[in-house]
C-alpha cells in the first residue's frame, strides 16, 4: 500500500510498532472489507505479519487517507476471510 497513513493513538495499544503495522500492510495476506459490520463500507481488515514473524490484523478505513485505528494478534475467527483469497 503505497499512500499516506496516519496512526491514531488507538493502534498501538496493544504494543505493535508503526514498523510493525507498516510491515505487515506492505505484505498482507488478506485486505478487505468486514463483512456484516454495520460500518462495512469504511472499514477495512488487513492481516500480515509484525517484524517477529507473528500474525496481526489491523483495522483501517480510509477518509482523506488512510486512517489505522487498530493494531492487534491475529484471531483464527478471520481464517474463513484467508481460506476465500
């Protein structure tokens, strides 16, 4: 994902980097959009990997660019997501 990204506060709170969260946007290996969430149109899951090898997902949407707000381990609650790509 080559654009402009801002972090919130919010997307480090569980202790991941922005080296992390751009590492993993750079080489995800699922980017789409929630599906059944209310807000679907404007938010999106990425799921890749942080700088120690480990699955993360991150939640984004984009406005005038895009926005992180979350940054956390990855759940297997996503693997139906990774077994459609």
């Amino acid at each position: 994902m080559d654009v402009d990204i801002k972090f919130c506060k919010s997307a480090f709170a569980h202790g991941y980097t922005e080296a992390d969260i751009r590492l993993a946007i750079d080489n995800a290996i699922y980017d789409g959009y929630l599906e059944g969430d209310k807000d679907a149109e404007n938010k999106r899951l990425l799921a890749g990997f942080d700088q120690r090898g480990n699955p993360i997902e991150i939640y984004y949407n984009i406005l005038d660019t895009v926005r992180v707000f979350h940054a956390m381990e990855y759940r297997n609650i996503h693997n139906k997501l990774l077994e459609n790509e």
